[in-house]
C-alpha cells in the first residue's frame, strides 16, 4: 500500500471516529433530555390539618395519574378554606394568582387549580408564560365530550351561584341539564373519607340528586369538588343509573400534561391579544400587583 492510500484509509478512519463521537454525543444529550421530568404545581384550597382524610386519598390518586416524565408537587394552602363564603373564594383567587407567578419563576412548566370554583383562573393566566389550567374548566370541557346534558352537583348550596357563573363563562349554557347541591359541611365530607357509613350516607344523598338532574335531561354527571370526585368517583367507571360520574381531578392532571405537551410541538398556551383578557402584564403591572395586591 503507497502512501497516498494509507493516507486515504487513516483520514476515512478520523472521520468515521468524529462520525462516531457525534452520534454518542447525541444519543448521551438525548438520554440526558429524557430524563428530564417536567413539572407540575397543583394548587390547592386544602391543607394537612383540616383536610388530611381527602388528601390521603387526593394526593396518591393525582400521582398515579402522572406519566412518567412528569412530576407533580400539591401546594397546600394555610388556613385553608374552611367557610362558605365569597371572601374565602377571594383569598383562593389571590393564593392562586401568586402561586401561578411562582411557578413560572421557579421552572415549573404548568400550573393547575385543584378548586372547581377556579377563582383567579383567568387572572392567573394573564399573569404568565406557562399553561394555566382550572379543574372546573377542564372537567366540564371535558364532560361535554362524554354526552350531551351535564348535571352538576354542587358540595354546598351556596355553591350554586358561582358555578352558575362559570356555565355562563364558558359558554355552556346549552349543555347544562341543571344544578344541584348536596348539604353537608366540610367535617361531613371528612369523616366520609374513614367512616363507610358517613360515606353511605353523603352518598345516597349524591344520587337522590343526581337522579332528579337525570330526569330532567342529564346524561352525565360532574360532581363540582375535588372532595366528592374523589368520594364518589374515583372507583373505575363511576355511575349513577348509567350516567357516568366525571373525576376531574384525574382530567385536570392529564389535561395538564397534554398542555406541556402541545406546547412543544409549537401550539399556542393562550391568546395574548388585548380582546382575550390574557394579554401578558408589564413589568410594572406585575411589580405593582406582587407589592400591593
């Protein structure tokens, strides 16, 4: 062999060695990305105290939910909301809000309310970059896909009046065979999480409603709180007569993930057009609101 062709073989040999370098660069950056989890920050009302026996449940369920390469962190909220009141619902709001700018600034990649009411939600998602997501929102958007008529059941009659709001708010007016309301107070709902007979007690009560909303049309059934998805719905299937029972806190946790995920494959997370309500603050808006608000 001449030395034109050894010359030849030894610079085919470096390039099929810079070949090779580049391509285990690539696979180790690759593998290095997919163990990249990305992150969720689900807000609640609740905290470890008062609401302990539905976070016991709560908090398993949502991880369960949670593909692999996402992690989800609850953030508990003290006090918590433990009254029935528009004053409570404007402290969630602000908690919400707040925690949505937190978020975002520290790295998380998408923010949910785990508060049916969504209080802040449209705020929260004016406020910042990443998805911004309701469990209200998404589990009457997503009960809509199940069937024609939603009969909501709200977990206090004073309770009502918002979710009204927010049927006129996203457009469901049509969509809407009624709205009912268990009454039962917060340490009910949590004695129901331990005790079989409290649980057959608020639940009787949940389909006596549910059937009357039945009959006047419903063919689904969206329990309005984390609390009584996660009582009366989480088992595989969920009905009442036939009419399924909506789980929204599993829907919102999906609904989260496909979030993050249309966003990378280049889909807008909102509109930021004046007219939309969810154009981004300026820098002094934000300051002013996180100093003063």
């Amino acid at each position: 062999m001449d030395p034109r062709q050894r010359g030849e073989q030894a610079e085919e040999a470096f390039e099929a060695l810079r070949s090779l370098q580049f391509l285990g660069k690539k696979l180790w950056e690759s593998s290095v990305d997919a163990t990249k989890k990305h992150r969720i920050w689900a807000q609640g009302a609740t905290d470890q105290v008062g609401h302990r026996n539905y976070l016991a449940q709560l908090l398993p369920h949502m991880k369960a939910c949670t593909d692999p390469d996402f992690e989800i962190e609850f953030k508990t909220m003290t006090p918590s909301v433990t009254t029935v009141h528009a004053l409570s619902e404007a402290r969630v709001a602000r908690a919400v809000i707040r925690g949505a700018i937190t978020a975002e600034r520290e790295g998380y990649d998408v923010f949910f309310m785990n508060h049916f009411q969504d209080v802040g939600l449209y705020d929260a998602r004016a406020a910042v970059k990443i998805p911004v997501l309701g469990l209200g929102e998404a589990t009457l958007l997503h009960a809509c896909t199940m069937g024609r008529k939603l009969g909501l059941i709200a977990i206090h009659p004073a309770f009502i009046p918002i979710h009204n709001d927010q049927v006129y708010r996203y457009g469901l007016q049509q969509r809407i065979a009624g709205i009912r309301a268990t009454n039962a107070s917060i340490s009910d709902y949590m004695e129901a999480f331990t005790s079989p007979a409290k649980k057959s007690e608020l639940q009787s009560s949940f389909e006596h409603e549910a059937r009357r909303l039945i009959d006047g049309g419903a063919d689904v059934i969206v329990p309005t709180g984390g609390i009584t998805m996660m009582l009366f719905g989480q088992e595989p299937d969920a009905n009442v007569d036939g009419a399924p029972i909506v789980n929204g806190v599993t829907v919102v946790v999906k609904a989260a993930e496909m979030a993050v995920k249309l966003k990378h494959l280049g889909v807008s997370v909102a509109s930021r057009i004046p007219q939309s309500g969810f154009a981004l603050p300026s820098a002094q808006t934000l300051d002013e609101f996180l100093h003063h608000g």
